[in-house]
C-alpha cells in the first residue's frame, strides 16, 4: 500500500487549493490515512524488533491502535461525539469479523488448510468476550437508569440523569476501571504468559535500523495528525453531500482506516502460514479498542473536548459486538481454516456495511 502514500501530499494540496469541495477532500483524505495507518503499524513493529521482547511487546501492544487513537482524538475535538462511538465498537467488528475474514481468505489462497491452536485463540476470544461485556454493562445499566427516569432514550449518554455530574464520575471510575483491565491484559501477556503471546523478535535482516524506525515512527504519527486535522475539517459537510449518516462514517469508513494496519499485519502473518499470529493480531486489536482506546479517549475528552465522551453504546450495537463475540468463539472452536471460511466472514462484513449505509 506504500504507493498510496502519494495521496498525503495531494491531500494537503487539495486541503488549501479546494477548501470548498468538501466531499473530494474528504475522500483523498480518507484514502491518504489508510497507507498512513499500515505504515505507522509497520514503523511500530520494526521499533519493537529493537527494543527486545518485554518492551517490543508492549509497544506492538499499545501502539497497534495508535491509528485509531490519532483519528478519533481529532474526531472527538470537533464535537462528533456519535461517530467516536460508532467508530469505537466499528473497530471491535473490523478487527474481529473483516481482519480475520481477511488472513483466511489470502492465506486460504496459498494454502489448502492453515491451521492454529484453538486454546490459545479461545483464550483470546474469552478476553474479548469479558471486554464486550464490560462495555455492555456501561451501555445496559445507563440506559436503565434513563428509562426510570423517564428521560430520553439509550443514547449517546448527552441527556438525561446519567450525564450529570453522578453520570460524569460514574464514566470516569467506569474508564479507569476499564484501564485497569488493559494493564493486567499487558501484565498477563508480556510477564506471567508471555510464552503464549510472544512475537516475532527473532534476527531478521529485512528489519529496519533503529534510526530508520523511529524516523518513521516520528514523521508517520505527525503525517497521521496532520491528515486527521484535513479530514475532520471536511467530514460533517462531506457527509451532507454524500448523504452519509453518523453510524456509517464511523462504524465502517473510520472503523476500516483505523484498522489498516492490524488487518495489514494480520493478512501478513496468514501468508507465511502463522494463523495464530494472525488471528492474536486481529482478537488482540478488540481487546485494545474495548480496554485502552475507548476509555482513554473518555479521559481526554474531559481535557480538551467539546463533549465529555459516555461510553453509551445504543442496543443495536451492543448485539452487534456480542454478535461478534459468538463468531469469534466459533471461529476458535475450530481450529482450521480455509479461504471459504474467510470468504464468507468478508461477505458478513459487506452485508453489516451495506445496512448501515442504507
């Protein structure tokens, strides 16, 4: 995808050049980010080769999402406080349904049958399942509250009881008990069972210096807040003219952005015959979203947002991700793989994007 890094620059062009054309900025910027995303988590994954197991592995694991993180704090910023919802559970449904479809199908394509041991990605698929809990507790018990209080329906958390100042401490103790989380998540992968996590850090004469690395690291974190900035800036009116609602910008065009590059690294490892790895990648990534991305993304908007971010998903989407989950924990179960199998886990991501569109 290196080649769409052109658009970078055309995007910046065009950010000065067209300020009114909205809908074309917003389409070069979009497909500016995703090479910009791949990029970032390749600079990551070459940085943490250097850095050693312990430390490689935590900066593959906190960093992964780093992508999602730039995007959506730019989004947030502007007041999009829906779409940064709908974005957040659309990563978990990315990462869990398309980049898993994704590494079965072009590993399918290369090998008859791949397959991987299904108690290790069953243990993954039990993380998930308690992180997709945790954020169906949220969403379930406010809007329970609301109803009682006859105040709205299950929304966004920006009317009713809940957001008040009980609702406003609640979201806090809520967002750092869900960091918590993420830390024993990294505790339990890189110290206690680092055995069953490790990647790979073993010589490789294709990795980059650390000098080349960091570089990257540096200028594609800058070229990924910068593309943001030109994205957000255009996306509300873009949207008009595209007639683009909320739910589909975030779950599915920020969603597969954010995503590039735990799908890049995922289809990756699926093509040199490592599933687990692929499908660690890709369940890993959920958990992230769930545990780290969503309530940090609470936390800050409380420094510089418009509107303090409530982690209220609507009941459709928590179905979605318990949806998810099932799929996930059916996938584990087996232990194999083929591209049909991953044929038709793109296919149901096609049909979830094409219902949200309409």
């Amino acid at each position: 995808m290196k080649w769409l890094l052109f658009f970078v620059p055309v995007a910046t062009v065009m950010h000065f050049v067209l300020p009114n054309n909205h809908g074309i900025v917003f389409v070069v910027a979009v497909v500016a980010l995703i090479p910009l995303a791949a990029a970032l988590g390749e600079a990551t994954e070459h940085v943490a080769y250097h850095a050693g197991d312990a430390v490689g592995g935590l900066l593959n694991s906190t960093f992964g999402n780093l992508p999602e993180l730039l995007i959506l704090t730019a989004i947030l910023r502007s007041g999009l406080v829906d779409m940064v919802l709908a974005s957040l559970y659309g990563a978990i449904l990315v990462n869990a349904i398309l980049a898993t479809g994704l590494s079965m199908l072009f590993g399918g394509f290369k090998y008859h049958t791949q397959t991987f041991k299904s108690d290790h990605t069953n243990e993954f698929s039990s993380l998930l399942a308690i992180a997709v809990f945790a954020l169906a507790v949220i969403s379930i018990m406010s809007a329970t509250n609301l109803d009682q209080s006859g105040m709205g329906h299950i929304g966004m958390g920006q009317t009713g009881e809940m957001s008040g100042k009980t609702g406003d401490q609640l979201n806090l103790v809520l967002s750092c008990l869900l960091i918590a989380g993420y830390g024993m998540f990294l505790w339990y992968s890189l110290v206690t069972h680092k055995d069953l996590h490790a990647k790979s850090h073993h010589t490789d004469e294709t990795a980059w210096t650390l000098r080349k690395s960091m570089l990257w690291l540096l200028g594609t974190s800058i070229a990924v807040v910068w593309i943001s900035e030109i994205l957000t800036g255009s996306i509300e009116l873009a949207m008009s003219e595209f007639k683009l609602n909320q739910q589909f910008t975030g779950a599915i065009v920020i969603a597969i952005i954010g995503g590039a590059a735990e799908m890049a690294s995922a289809v990756r490892a699926a093509r040199v015959n490592r599933m687990d790895l692929a499908l660690t990648i890709a369940m890993g990534a959920s958990v992230q979203i769930a545990l780290f991305v969503a309530p940090l993304l609470v936390l800050l908007s409380y420094v510089f947002a418009s509107s303090i971010l409530h982690l209220h998903f609507s009941w459709s989407a928590v179905l979605l991700l318990f949806m998810a989950v099932y799929i996930v924990s059916a996938i584990s179960r087996e232990g194999k793989s083929s591209w049909y199998g991953g044929a038709l886990l793109v296919l149901l991501y096609i049909i979830l994007a094409v219902c949200y569109y309409y």
